[in-house]
C-alpha cells in the first residue's frame, strides 16, 4: 500500500510514466503550423513552443498539466470560445514534447517554471491577459499570480491541487479520501454485495482488508476499483476518450519526475494564494480526485481578491472534455465578467 501511495501521488502530477517516445508526424506538423513562435527562455540557453489561435482582443494563456503533459489537451479551446473575442495562446513548458527537453537538472526548479512563464509573457508581448493553469500548471499560476499578478486581468485554477508546501498531512488526507470514495464505489457494484472490503489508511501503509473474500473475487475487485479509479482520475466518461485528450497523454515527457525527482511541493502555495490580489476563478470537477469541498479551503486562504468557485457536475479531472458545455460556460462568464467590471462572487 505504500507504493500504491506513492504512485497516486506521482500520477496526480505525471499522469502517464514513460519513457520519451520519438518524434511522430504531429509533431512536425504542428511546428511548422501558422502562427507559432518558438521563445527562447532560460536565458537564450532554450526554446519552448507557443501558437496563437485568434485574433480576439481577450488574452488567455494556457498552462498544461503534469509536469510533462503537453498543450495538446486545450484543442477545444477554440471551438468554445470562438464567439467570446478570445485569442488563445498555447505553450508547452521546457521539458514537454514540443519544446526543448534538455539533459539539464537545473531546469527542475519550480521558481524557475514561473520565471519561464514571465519570459513567454515578454515573448508574447502580453499584459493585461488571464492566465488559466490546468492540475500542475494551476499550482504554476497561483505562484505567478502572487508575483506578477500587475500582468494578469484574472486567473483561472481548473483542477489544481495546490495542496500547501510540505503540508503532508493534507497530502495524506486526500489520498486517504480518494482512495476511500473509489473503494466505496466499487463495493457498490452487484457482485461484491456479499463481501464488503474494509477500507484502510493508505497513507499508513495499511493493508485492504479483503480476507474474506476468494482470490477470484479479489482479483475481480482489484480491476473494477482500477477502472473506477482511472475514471475519476483521468476521464470521468465512459468509452473512447477524445483523440486531443489521448495524444496528449501518449505524449507526456517524464525526464524531471524520472531522471532529476523533481520536487512539484518545493514552493510556499499558500503563501502565494494569501498573496494573490487578481480577480480568481477555481473550476473543478464532481468527479475529480480533487474533492469539491477542497476548493472551498483554498477560497478561504484567498482573502485578498474576489474568488468564485464552480464545480462541473459531470467533469472528472479534465472537465473541460468531460462536461464541455458547463466548463466552457461559466468560463466565459468569467471572461465577461471581469471585462465589464462587473465580478463580484457570491460569498
């Protein structure tokens, strides 16, 4: 169970663990496609990928997941907020697949990840635009919020842990809590209504009390909390999972978690969401490993700034392909909002 600890934590920010996979016809595509700007970052040392899709006067960034999961899983940006004046730019971090992935340790430092965003910020000759981070890249947008929010109108926090620094014990907790909410569901299902498995610490190290059930039942039990499991952790739906959503994942780079042990807790979270004086959305999802009720924490350390929290029914942790119609229409609520000057969250 301690390794089972350890991988959850892992994929709540790797995803998918693999090795680099090469180049495919994708790639070459999407960096010869228009209006993309390769921005050197790091001091000239590297570049990292960025398109603009638009020509709206609205400014939206957007930070992917991970660390090392790719821009890919935004494609449906566009189609949902073509009729809002939006101009959507994407990037890929330094180290994910369509940017520089350089055999260099020092490149995994968080403060460095928020540098980098700044340098794309002068890059993109942006200011005065929002900032949407998703799962990883929301934690990356609470610390530039706190330390550039004079560049940001708003900032979007969809899916994000944002857990605080080296506050193992709400780290443990949600583990604890997701893996008891998925357990809880898979006792439900028909065939395991005569055996009722105990739910156990995960954080402890404690074993699944599943003594009385046989090793065939067990193993069936195992299988159907894995797929419940992945369901929430990934994508909530049923069925073939959204061709953009799937490349993206076949994509993922993982050289910071694998190679250098990357550290995604080294930043004082909670110190930059106290800090935080930008207008603030949290998104999130019913289905999320990321409990709804922990999005309402988070809104109470912001004191600082307006906050609204919305939680997309049907959305796992990609709501904005699990639920698209509510993600994508209360995001553009905020857009208008905080552009009319007329944000103001209900307490």
């Amino acid at each position: 169970m301690k390794s089972f600890c350890l991988i959850l934590t892992l994929q709540i920010f790797c995803l998918f663990v693999k090795a680099q996979p090469p180049k495919d016809s994708t790639y070459y595509a999407k960096i010869s496609s228009p209006d993309v700007n390769m921005i050197s970052v790091y001091k000239g040392k590297y570049k990292v990928f960025t398109q603009k899709v638009g020509t709206g006067s609205i400014k939206l960034l957007l930070l992917h997941g991970g660390p090392g999961q790719s821009h890919e899983y935004f494609e449906n940006f566009p189609e949902n907020l073509k009729n809002q004046n939006v101009t959507i730019y994407y990037y890929d971090q330094l180290g994910s697949y369509y940017s520089d992935n350089p055999d260099d340790s020092t490149v995994w430092n968080v403060n460095r990840f928020v540098e980098e965003i700044e340098e794309v910020r002068k890059g993109l000759k942006l200011d005065k635009f929002y900032l949407l981070g998703h799962s990883w890249g929301g934690m990356l947008a609470e610390l530039y919020a706190a330390k550039y929010g004079q560049h940001l109108k708003g900032v979007i926090l969809s899916n994000v842990p944002g857990f605080f620094s080296k506050d193992l014990s709400t780290l443990n907790s949600i583990i604890d809590s997701v893996d008891q909410t998925v357990r809880y569901r898979t006792t439900l299902l028909p065939k395991f209504s005569a055996n009722k498995p105990q739910i156990d610490s995960i954080s402890k190290g404690l074993a699944l009390s599943d003594q009385t059930m046989s090793l065939k039942l067990t193993e069936q039990f195992n299988k159907a909390n894995d797929s419940i499991f992945g369901r929430t952790m990934y994508y909530h739906k049923a069925g073939k999972m959204p061709e953009p959503l799937r490349r993206s994942m076949r994509h993922a780079e993982n050289k910071g978690m694998d190679t250098y042990h990357f550290n995604p807790f080294g930043a004082n979270y909670k110190q930059a969401l106290e800090k935080n004086k930008v207008p603030t959305f949290l998104l999130g999802g019913q289905n999320d490993f990321l409990h709804p009720e922990y999005y309402d924490s988070l809104k109470k350390v912001m004191k600082n700034t307006k906050v609204k929290v919305y939680i997309c029914p049907n959305g796992a942790h990609f709501p904005m392909w699990d639920d698209t119609d509510n993600y994508f229409r209360e995001l553009n609520h905020f857009l208008k909002d905080v552009e009319t000057g007329s944000f103001i969250p209900k307490s």
